[in-house]
C-alpha cells in the first residue's frame, strides 16, 4: 500500500475546502472584505495545491511500484446478491494523468480567481462551488467502476450548472435572466447525455455482471477470445453486438459532456460563467470528461473495432462513428468560430472543436495522442481563457475609469465584445504576450505544445489505411486550418490596430495574481510538448527501441501503455489495433504547419488586414458563404426545429400517452377502478358484513348473555356477603359430609 | 365433664354464626362492621384453642397478625363510612348501590 | 387451677360472650351495640388467659376492647348515627337490654375472678408449653420477622390511604 494509503485524501482535501468555504467562509469575507478574501480564497486553493501535490505523490509512487495499478478501496458502497460496487479509488497510470491535470490546471485556476473574483459579494460561495467540482472531477477519474465514474459525472454537471449560473440574478436588457437559462440550457443538454450514460451502465453490468472497470474488460476480453454470446433471459446476442451498444451510448454520454454534435450546444453558452470557470470547466477538465470515458473504456471499443461489427444502418462501426463526430465537431464549431464578436464566445467554440479532436483521436484508437492533446489543451485553452478573463477584467477597469467621468446611464457596453477592443497589446503587455503564446500553441505552430499533440493526432488519422481515417484526416485537417484563422482574427481584433472604443483606450494590466497563473500556464504552453516527444526518424525510433531507452521520447505513450495497452495482451494477432506512427510524420506536420501559418498570416494581413477601424464596421465575411454556412448553427435549427418538434413530441407523450392513455385509461380506469371495485367488495361485503358480523355478533352474544348474569349484581353489600356465606356453609357440608354421614 | 377443644371450637362456631347474622341482618353499616369484628374474634379464638391443644405457638402469633390487620382494616373500613355518610348522608347499607352491575 | 373451675369459667364465659353477640344483634342504639362488643371481647380475653395465651389476652383487652372500640364509638359519635340503624325485622326493648347487660357483666366478673384467684392455665389435653410473652416476641422476631415487617407496612398504608380518604377537598373547607 503504501503511498497510495494517501490516496483517500485527494478527495479529503476538497471536501475540507468545500466545508469551510461553504459553512464559515462566508463570514470571514462579511466580516472584513479585505482579508476575509484572502482568507476564502486562499484555503480553497491550498485546498487544490494540497490536492495536487497529493497527486504528484500518486505519480511517484506509481513510479516505484513499476507503474502497476493499484486499488485503494475506502468501503464497500453497494452489495446486493451479484450486484457488487466498492468506494474504491484507481491510481494507474491514465488516472493520476487526469489528477494532475485536474489538480495541477485547477491551482493555478483557483489561484488567478482569488484575483478575478475580487470584489465580489459571494466570493465564497464562487469557492465552495469550485472545490466542489474539484471533489467530483476526482471522484469521477479515480473511481474504479462505472458507477463512481457516474457519480463523479452527475457532480461535476451540477457543479457546472451552478457556475454558469453563478450570477443567477443578471438579467440583460430584454429582463431575461440568461445566466439562470445557460446553467439550465447545459443541465438540460447534460442529462441527454447522462440518460444515455445510465442506459450504457444498465447494459454493462447486465452483460458482464459487474461496474468495475478491470473485471469488466477481462470478462469482455475473455468472452471475445472464447466467442460466446451473450444471454439475456430469453435472447442471446453476440458480443459485438452488445458492445456497440453500450459504446454507442458512451458517445451519447460523451457528446453530452465533452459537446459534440449534436449536444455541443450548451458549452458556448456556459461562458456565462465567471472567466475562471469556462477555464476550468468549460476547457481544461469536465469537458474532457467524455475523453476520459472513451480512453478509460478502450478495451470495450477496440472489441467492436475488432469484431468488425457495423450500426445497422449507417453501416460504419461505433468507433469509427465516434471518429467522425469528433472530425465533423471540429470543423463545424471551427467555422462557427469565425462568426462570433464576444471572445469568450471564440474560445468556447474553439473548445468544442478541439475537443472534437480528441474525440476523433480516440475514435480512431490513437488514445495516447488524444490523451496528449487533452493535456496540452488543457495548458493552452486555460491560458486562453484565463488571458480572456485578463482582458475583459482590463476592459472593465477602463470602462470603469470612463464612468467616473461623466454618467452614462443608457450604456449598454460589453467588455467581452472584441469589436470594442484592439492596441490591447500596449496597455496590458503581460496578458498580450502570455495570450500569444496561447494562440500559437492552439493553432499548432512549432514547437509549442499544441503543434505537437494536434499532429500526432493528424499524422494517426494520415498513416492508418481505411477510408474513415482518410475523411477523419481531412476534416481534421480543415479544422486546425479553420483553428489558425479565428485564432488570428482574435488577436488581431484585440490586440492589434487602434483601440475603437475609450474602455479600450484605458484599459489596465491585470494584477499579479492573475498574471503569475497565466505565466505558468504559458511555460506549460511552450514545454507541454515534451510529454510525448516523438522520434524524428524511423531509424532512431528502432534504435531506441532496441536498446529499450527511449529518453525523454513518448513519455506519456510509455507511462499511459499501462493503463491503456492491456487489451493488446490477447493473442493471436485477431486485433488489429490501429497504430500511431511514433516518429514524425514530415509531410503531415509540414502540411498541417503551412496551412496554420498560411491561415494566420491571411487573418491577420488579408482578410482584416485594413479592418476594424471603428466598433461598428462589418466583418468582411459576413457576405461570404463562409458566413452564413456558420451563422447557421446547430443551435438555430434547435430552437426553430427540434425544439417545437421536441415540444409536440413531449405534448404527445405527455397528455395523450402519459395523461390519457397511461394515466386516465391504465391507471384510473383499469387498475384503480378495479382495485376500488375490489376494496368496495372487500370493505362492504368481506369486512363489513362478514368481519364486522362476526365481531358485533359475538359482542351481541356477550352482552345478552352478561344481561342475565348482572341481575345477580345487586350492588348490595348483603347480597355479597350472603353468598359468601353459602360458599362458607357449601364448603363446610362437603367437608363435613364424610364426618356425619 | 372433661373440657375439650370442642367445647371451644363450638363456642367459636356459634359466635361466629352470630356474628354472620348481623352482618346479613342489620342496616346500620357500623353495626355491621363490628359483626364482622366478632367473626374475626371467633376465629381467633379457634386459633388460639388449636394453639393449645397443639403445643404450637404459632397459633398465637397468627391471631397477633390478625389483629394487626383488623385495626388497620377498622382504620380503613370507618374511613370509608365517615367519606360514604359525608356524599350521601346515610350509613344504611341497603342505601348503597354502587357495585350494581 | 382444677379443671372444675376452668370449666365452670369456661360455662360463664361462653354465656358472656354469646348473650353479649346477641344482645349487640339486637340494640337499635349502635352505641348499645358498641358496648355489647366490648363485653364480648372481653369475655373471649378471659377465655385466652384460660388457653395460656396472656399476650394475646393483654392486646385483645388493649387493642380490641380499648382502641378498636373506641374508634368504632368515636364515628358513631361523630356521624351522629345511633339511631339510624332498625333490625331487619327483630326488636327488642331497652329495660330488657339493660337487665341481661346487668346480669352478663356479673358474671364476667365472677369468670375474671374464678381465673385470677386460681392461677392461669387448666385443661387441655397436651402439655403446656412456654407462652410467655418473651417467647411470643422471640417467635416474632425470629421465624415471622419478615410478615411482621409488612404488616409495619401494611399499617403504614392504612394510614395513608385513610389521610387520602378522609381529606376534605379544598373547595369544600
């Protein structure tokens, strides 16, 4: 055991913040603002940076235990005949991974918002919810069994809904509250996805009769290997079948977590949520959830994958349709993100798309590349985030400044419109650069971390054959271009040109305390693609394998392996896993590096090259087809087609099914007028009559024959005494009757 | 003539029968209350005849419980007249009824 | 003390006691009756002196004729209730009365004397046994100690109980 006898407080340390953030935070802060703050603010993030370094001590000691993963199990959760799920902790390799991630990125994020919350009247309350999301994101990547995963899933969701709306009572200028509608909007998309994710829990454990992941895969695999079929009471079905099912529906649930199609529509609109939240939540970690999901259920996939069976219909197989989802995201939200103003609302739509790379990476089998790029991601999206949070928090300031001069009651200004913006790079030159960096590492430019984990991805779906890799390459392809152009168009709309509005103009750096965070975030950014360095060449690859040193290259191919690789055990070559080229492939990375940098150059020199002079001046797209195919988004046909239809469907169901049918017919007419009819025969003719009889007519029995006996009852001392005397004399004959007679 | 026990178990007999009588015919509840007393008396005196005629002092030391509980039994008997006359201004026991089933 | 005498006060004594329980039976003055008791217990007292038994005799004389008798008179005095009383068809008349109550103390008297005069104990048929009132307190305190004790407080619950009874209600004082 040993270190990992630790393990239970990763979850403590949360928890602990949680409680005192939740139960007294509050006064500290009521009581005196200034270090009330610092007091809330900064247990929390201890909170987190103990948690993380808790983490750290996880990864060292998988290190020493030769990277075996180890069960810590708290207690027994549920026990009942076969069904059998523990509180029980996985630290293996993919799990401390998503620790670190989660506590790592989550510190740093707890930290800037002990700065970006300043001032606020529920600060506290902003750090309760937070450290709660760290609690479940844990619970969720450190349990061992579906379940707990699920419970961790259903916690973040609310953590989620409760950040987005953490400004619950903001209404805009129509008296809409839209904060309180986006928490709603991705509760409501979430639990989509969750239904799908409890329908893929009911099927696992029906199959394999237990949650927990290692029984479950081994049981899977065993049954692959033996080719038995799957009995469920009456039918049976083969394993494949089976599995494309429950795959199926673990890209339901992803989609709803991670926001793919068609569900991403929540996750732009969550960046209602203060700034450090769309970091943390709505970037580096809940989003990956799904990701984690599919990684952690590779055995499952590849099972399908090798069995070679297809959803009727489609005729494509489950991983191959989670492969296509994830392209078909990333180049669609990519487009949308030429279109929007607010940059958080870039960002957003940035994260959906590069989240569709992951999940086309782990579509594909390549879970190490997808692995990869959620990590460097996570460094580079909060860093974007974060750095957005920076220049909205400037913004205000400067807007701030201008309302002290002269009131301005009917200003309706956005901090976040980036129209508003430009020369932000002179007044807040920390935030410009550490937000550079961010953008070149998300649009893939060498050698920072996004340039490393997107090819890798790009260069599994270039190298495998199969028309589904060819059409995933492509489109991939298509995106990271798309991912370079929006990319340069917010950094030209914001930090370039002149500033078109006086906010602009006196906008300030941000303090310390949040740029610090955005500074680490910014090394991670740069450094983060050396957690998996490929080879540069074939030769050097044999090489290193040969010698079985591979230095500092594929670290995290050969740290996850552990956890990732098990199912590759099974014999006899019948899987053909799909393989990620381990050293540089030089015509992707060349191709897919020409066209980010051609697409930022034309964003920044062509496109918007004399553009943004003034706030109100159009886009130069906006009469482009370009335009319109992505101002038509999901999110329209949703309101305007699935909605209403969704609407009717529900009315249906609901009053003609459910009240009428079910309800008026089944349940009043049948069941319960026969169950009346019933009880009315039991209570007037079995109870009344029969019961009731009986009892009353022994009762009537009694008293007409007690009716008698109490004549004798005279109440008269004498009468008593008398016929104690008879009893004395009656005695006294019997006695003395031998004696005379 | 030899004096038996009998003689004093007769004597016993009959004052208790006297006392029985007065409990069955007189009205007065005191009066019937000190027939009851003679009864008691009359069994003492078996008591202490049979006593005697053993050699056995246990006897005696049953009548000394016996009186024992008569006083406490007259302590609590005349309360129980003194509260009956106190609601219904009577002490005839042909007056009081309220055993009557 | 020859078991002439003894039975010849055994005769007076049992005259006593039975014309004294019918004479009680008879008086329609309940203080009468109270009084014809008295005379009862105290000729079945002389009988206990003849039955070596004087313990007994000092607590029926003590207890019974004195204290017993007393509360009986003391209530009827109280309730005022002499008169209320009327034989369920027997009556008699007072000078009657009078005259065996007369001739029924003379001869206690005589029975008391007979017995004080010649000693204490006579007749029976077995061997008399040590009835001293030292050897009846021995016998209490020693085989009946525990029924003497709940007798203690049988007598203590009497008293209460009586308390209880006999409290006037508030409202009433």
């Amino acid at each position: 055991m040993g270190i990992f006898g630790l393990a239970p407080l990763l979850l403590v340390f949360p928890l602990i913040g949680v409680l005192f953030n939740g139960l007294v935070g509050r006064r500290f802060v009521e009581y005196n603002r200034q270090t009330g703050e610092k007091w809330s603010g900064w247990f929390g993030s201890l909170m987190a940076l103990s948690a993380f370094a808790i983490a750290v001590a996880m990864f060292f000691g998988l290190g020493a235990h030769e990277f075996h993963a180890e069960t810590v199990v708290l207690f027994d959760w549920i026990h009942v005949g076969d069904f059998y799920v523990p509180w029980a902790m996985q630290i293996d390799t993919l799990s401390v991974t998503m620790m670190l991630v989660v506590t790592g990125v989550g510190s740093l994020i707890h930290i800037y918002a002990i700065g970006y919350m300043h001032g606020d009247p529920n600060f506290s309350r902003f750090f309760t919810y937070l450290n709660l999301f760290l609690f479940f994101m844990l619970i969720l990547v450190s349990g061992n069994n579906y379940l707990m995963l699920f419970v961790g899933w259903e916690g973040v969701g609310l953590c989620s809904f409760l950040l987005i709306g953490f400004w619950f009572d903001r209404v805009n200028e129509k008296g809409e509250t839209m904060n309180a509608n986006a928490a709603r909007k991705a509760f409501v998309a979430n639990r989509v996805g969750d239904l799908a994710m409890i329908l893929a829990m009911t099927l696992t454990f029906w199959t394999f009769k237990s949650l927990e992941f290692q029984p479950v895969f081994d049981s899977a695999v065993e049954m692959f290997e033996s080719g038995h079929m799957v009995h469920f009471g009456a039918f049976e079905a083969t394993l494949g079948g089976v599995l494309t099912a429950i795959t199926a529906l673990f890209l339901a649930g992803a989609a709803g977590k991670s926001a793919q199609i068609p569900l991403y529509v929540w996750l732009p609109d969550a960046m209602a949520g203060p700034t450090p939240v769309s970091a943390l939540i709505h970037a580096a970690t809940m989003v990956t959830s799904g990701i984690y999901l599919i990684v952690r259920s590779n055995v499952l996939f590849e099972i399908v994958r090798a069995s070679e069976v297809v959803i009727p219909g489609i005729n494509i197989s489950s991983p191959d349709l989670v492969a296509l989802t994830g392209a078909a995201t990333a180049v669609f939200a990519g487009l949308i993100a030429f279109t929007q103003f607010d940059i958080k609302k870039v960002l957003a739509y940035s994260t959906v798309s590069q989240l569709g790379f992951m999940i086309a990476a782990v579509g594909m089998g390549a879970y190490v590349a997808g692995m990869f790029h959620l990590i460097t991601h996570a460094f580079f999206k909060a860093l974007l985030f974060l750095g957005s949070g920076s220049v909205i928090h400037g913004m205000e300031h400067g807007h701030h400044h201008l309302s002290h001069g002269h009131h301005d009651e009917h200003d309706t200004f956005d901090p976040q419109d980036m129209r508003t913006m430009g020369g932000l790079r002179h007044k807040m030159p920390t935030t410009f650069a550490v937000y550079m960096i961010g953008s070149l590492a998300l649009a893939g430019i060498v050698p920072l971390a996004g340039f490393w984990s997107k090819d890798e991805i790009l260069a599994h779906a270039g190298t495998n054959p199969g028309w589904i890799f060819t059409v995933v390459y492509w489109m991939l392809t298509v995106a990271a271009f798309c991912t370079a152009f929006y990319m340069g168009r917010q950094l030209k709309m914001t930090f370039f040109g002149k500033p078109r509005h006086a906010a602009a103009e006196h906008a300030e750096e941000s303090s310390p305390l949040m740029t610090r965070p955005l500074m680490v975030l910014a090394a991670l950014a740069v450094l983060g693609g050396l957690l998996n360095f490929p080879f540069f060449s074939e030769s050097a690859y044999k090489a290193a394998s040969e010698a079985h040193d591979y230095g500092i290259n594929l670290a995290l191919e050969h740290w996850l392996e552990h956890s990732i690789a098990s199912f590759e055990l099974s014999e006899e070559g019948i899987v053909h896993m799909p393989h990620t080229p381990t050293w540089i492939q030089f015509d992707v990375a060349i191709i897919s590096t020409i066209l980010a940098v051609v697409a930022l150059l034309a964003a920044v020199f062509l496109v918007y090259r004399n553009r943004w002079q003034t706030a109100d001046e159009r886009d130069p797209l906006q009469s482009t087809p370009i335009w319109w195919m992505a101002v038509l988004p999901f999110d329209t046909l949703y309101m305007k087609g699935i909605i209403p239809l969704f609407n009717r469907l529900a009315d249906f169901l609901g009053y003609k099914i459910d009240w009428d049918l079910w309800h008026n017919f089944v349940h009043e007419r049948i069941i319960r007028d026969t169950f009346v009819g019933f009880a009315n025969f039991a209570s007037d003719v079995l109870d009344r009559q029969g019961v009731d009889g009986l009892v009353n007519g022994a009762g009537q029995l009694t008293r007409w024959l007690s009716g008698g006996l109490r004549m004798s009852q005279t109440g008269y001392a004498r009468t008593y005494a008398l016929s104690i005397l008879l009893g004395t004399v009656a005695l006294l004959a019997y006695f003395l009757w031998p004696v005379i007679f | 003539m030899e004096l038996t026990i009998d003689w004093y178990i007769g004597l016993s007999a009959i004052l208790f029968s006297l006392g029985a009588l007065g409990v069955l015919t007189r009205r007065n509840a005191i009066i019937v209350f000190m027939s009851i007393e003679m009864m008691l008396n009359a069994a003492n005196l078996a008591f202490v005849a049979f006593a005697r005629h053993l050699g056995d002092l246990d006897g005696q030391v049953l009548v000394f419980f016996v009186i024992t509980v008569a006083a406490a039994e007259v302590a609590v008997g005349l309360a129980l007249i003194v509260t009956i006359f106190r609601s219904k201004k009577s002490i005839n026991i042909d007056e009081i009824n309220l055993m009557k089933g | 003390m020859g078991s002439g005498s003894v039975f010849i006060v055994f005769i007076l004594m049992a005259l006593v006691s039975v014309s004294a329980a019918v004479m009680m039976l008879l008086s329609k003055n309940a203080v009468h009756s109270a009084l014809w008791l008295v005379l009862n217990f105290t000729a079945i007292a002389v009988l206990y002196v003849v039955l070596n038994a004087p313990f007994i005799a000092m607590v029926q004389i003590t207890v019974y004729a004195g204290a017993i008798m007393v509360l009986f008179l003391f209530v009827i005095m109280l309730l005022g209730a002499e008169q209320l009383q009327g034989i369920s068809g027997v009556h008699g008349t007072e000078r009657y009365h009078r005259a065996v109550a007369f001739v029924l103390v003379a001869l206690l008297v005589v029975g008391f004397g007979v017995v004080i005069f010649n000693g204490g104990t006579g007749g029976g048929e077995t061997a008399v046994i040590d009835a001293s009132p030292v050897a009846l307190g021995l016998r209490l305190f020693e085989a009946y100690v525990l029924p003497f004790e709940v007798t203690g407080i049988l007598l203590l619950a009497a008293i209460i109980g009586v308390a209880v009874f006999t409290r006037r209600k508030k409202k009433e004082a």
